[in-house]
C-alpha cells in the first residue's frame, strides 16, 4: 500500500518532469492552426468560447480546437470535441505551440504565454458585483485571492471581449493592462437571436415540459459565504403550490455547486436543470427569468421576456460583495423588470400579474438598451473574424472612449 508521503512525492515528480517537458515544447514552434479553449475553470466545452468555436468550424475550417477539461468534467465534453485533461503531458504540448488562447476564466498550472501567441479573454458575463481588483474592498468574497497573480495573468491578454460599454469600462479598471478592448458583443447571444420556433418547441419537449404550461427559470448566483450545498433564497415548494398549476419552475444552481440543485423528486412542478448543457436553451424554454445577481440577467433581456429580480438579501449582499448599480432602485437601466425582497411579494408577483405588466416592459427596454448594444446574432462572427482573420468588422455601438489601462485604485 502506498504511503501518503509516497504519493505526495510521487505528484512532486511527476509535476517536475511535466515541466520540465514543457520548457522543451516552449522551443518548438508555434502551431498558427491551433486553437486552445477553455471555460469555467475547466469544466467543459460552454459560454463565449464553444459559439467562437462553432462560428470558427464555419468561417475558417482550417483550425484545429483543442479543449482544457479537468478530469472530473471530461463526461461533458461533446462527442467529436478535441480536449486534453489539464495538467496532462498533452495540456501542456499544445499550451506551448498553440497560435491563440481562448478562455472565459483562467487556464490552469501557470503556462508562459509566448512571443507570437494571442490570447482572448472571452469573460462570462456582465459584471454587477465586484470584480477583480474592486474585490479588495470586500474581504469576504476576496478569501483566498491572489492579486499579484490575478495581474500576471491579465498582463498575458492581448484581447478582452466587452459584452457592453459598461463591462469594458469595469474591465478595464478592475484588470488593468495594455490588452486592446473588443466592443463586439457577446457569442453566446448570438443563439437568442437565430433560434427558430420549432427550436423552442423541441428544447421544451426534450426537458419533459406539457404544451400550454408557463415555464420560470430560476437561477439565482451562488454566494461568497461558503455554503457548499445548493441553498436558494427562494422555498421551492411553497412557491409552485401558491403560484398556480400553470407554472413550471425549472431551477439551474451555479455551477460552483456540481451538476445538481440537490432537490429531484420535490414536487412534479420543480425540475432541476442544473445538468443541462446549454443554459442558452433554458432561457428560450423560459417565459420568464427569476433571478438575483446572476450575470443571466443581462443575457436574457435580449429575449425581450419578463425578468424578475427577487433579491430578499440584496442590502447583505451589497455590504460583503460590492455592487456596481443598484439593481432595485427602480431606475432606468438599472432594473429589469419586477422586484421582490421576500417570498410572500415573489407570490404576490405571479398571483395578481405584477411580474409582467407595460411597466415591467418599459424598464426590460432601457435595460437591454443599456446592457445589450451589440448583440444582434452576429458577435460569434465578429470576434472570429477579428481574431482568426485579422478582420476590423464595424462596431454595433459607439462605446465611448476606452478606460484606462493604466488605472490601479
């Protein structure tokens, strides 16, 4: 039987002749075919880079993709999808020649990002809580951060995708470097703008949904107070008794919290769709968005359907995590829809129709206005073309003047 000891040492070495094997392919020459993605720490082929990676198959088929998954998601990727598992011998071979890089969060081990290598920072999602460097300012959602190295690894950017005029702005303070801002739109909204209704039909049919029912999405953020289980703001149960049969209320955790709310077989109405692969497809399932602080709040006003913040701890939540607006004030631009701040008014909401109502409407319009300026179907295109192709398309909206690079708080 192995020692602990004999494991940790055998780890030590192992780690030491894949590095050691990697400072080799550093010396080989770059792949100007290969194309390296990554998502979510990870987890699987998802968000910006699998729509630029789908639009790449089409516009330019002479790259090669490539996949970073951790050992414990390989089961998610799509079958006919290259991937390497992260930390392998061959993670590291194509981290040494690929030509780009392209992630929505980090890749793993600390590579060293070469002379002639382009790397595009996809992000995943318009911020409203606190990010990056901002997060100095709220201890308990920096635990464990690393700021010297959050700056190392924004300094190995050349591109940082911008969802809005309002995220490179944020972008551009809290992660500050000499990488250029592309105001091109999101990819992963592109599948808002080019579903068919026959598509809708079938998302719905596949997730077991009767014709003529009312479908919610339900998906709150996870929290920075160190709950490993799925814990919603919101009493599942009581919600579907008192809304009406009409309702189905899909619910989607964060994917901090495994591919399971942890809630199968509460009641018929209640279905769990964490596992799901496509969020996008949840949305256009949806009648209505039901939701906190998730950034799926600014994807889903493109759909132009009802959004409901319900958001009992909203003063807690802004006094530990920081928020960039006040998404309850009522404002403009600032809320999306209909409000609730406890259970009983979320009910009240779908028992007399508050939740979707001219006024409600108003409000959705000046928030996609402001979050979604460029999302027209066309952003895969865009930054493939931008990227891959070296192409300058147009901008769908004039987002002002750039921040700063140079900003340190």
């Amino acid at each position: 039987m192995v020692s602990e000891l004999g494991v940790r040492v055998k780890k030590v070495v192992r780690g030491r002749v894949l590095r050691g094997l990697y400072r080799l392919d550093l010396r080989r020459p770059l792949d100007p075919g290969l194309v390296v993605h990554g998502a979510y720490w990870n987890r699987g082929v998802a968000c910006n880079p699998a729509a630029i990676h789908a639009k790449a198959l089409e516009l330019v088929p002479r790259l090669r993709h490539v996949w970073v998954v951790g050992s414990r998601h390989v089961g998610r990727v799509p079958r006919g999808v290259e991937y390497v598992v992260a930390g392998s011998r061959a993670y590291w071979r194509v981290m040494a020649t690929a030509k780009y890089l392209v992630n929505n969060s980090s890749f793993p081990g600390g590579f060293s990002k070469r002379d002639g290598q382009v790397y595009l920072q996809t992000h995943h999602g318009t911020p409203l809580k606190s990010m990056g460097l901002d997060q100095r300012r709220y201890p308990a959602s920096a635990r464990g951060m690393d700021f010297g190295k959050v700056l190392a690894h924004v300094r190995q950017w050349d591109f940082s995708l911008a969802a809005n005029p309002h995220a490179a702005e944020v972008w551009g303070r809290v992660y500050p470097a000499a990488y250029e801002h592309l105001h091109l739109g999101q990819p992963r909204n592109d599948r808002y703008f080019t579903a068919t209704s026959d598509d809708i039909t079938a998302i719905r049919a596949s997730l077991g949904i009767a014709p003529g029912s009312r479908v919610l999405l339900y998906a709150p953020t996870h929290r920075d107070e160190g709950v490993s289980h799925f814990s919603p703001p919101l009493a599942l149960e009581r919600f579907v008794r008192e809304t009406g049969d009409e309702y189905v209320l899909l619910v989607r955790a964060h994917y901090f919290h495994g591919t399971s709310a942890g809630i199968t077989g509460t009641h018929p109405r209640i279905v769990d769709v964490t596992a799901h692969p496509r969020v996008e497809d949840l949305c256009l399932a949806s009648d209505a968005l039901i939701t906190d602080y998730s950034s799926l709040l600014f994807d889903y006003a493109c759909l132009d359907r009802p959004i409901i913040v319900h958001a009992p701890d909203w003063e807690a939540y802004r006094a530990t995590r920081g928020t960039y607006f006040d998404l309850l004030s009522g404002r403009p631009g600032d809320t999306p829809g209909a409000v609730s701040t406890s259970d009983d008014e979320l009910i009240g909401l779908f028992r007399d129709g508050g939740w979707d109502t001219d006024a409600g409407g108003r409000l959705r319009e000046a928030f996609r206005a402001r979050f979604c300026p460029y999302d027209d179907g066309h952003a895969a295109e865009r930054v493939v073309r931008r990227l891959f192709l070296d192409e300058r398309p147009p901008r769908t909206a004039d987002p002002g003047p750039d921040p700063s690079p140079g900003w340190t708080g």
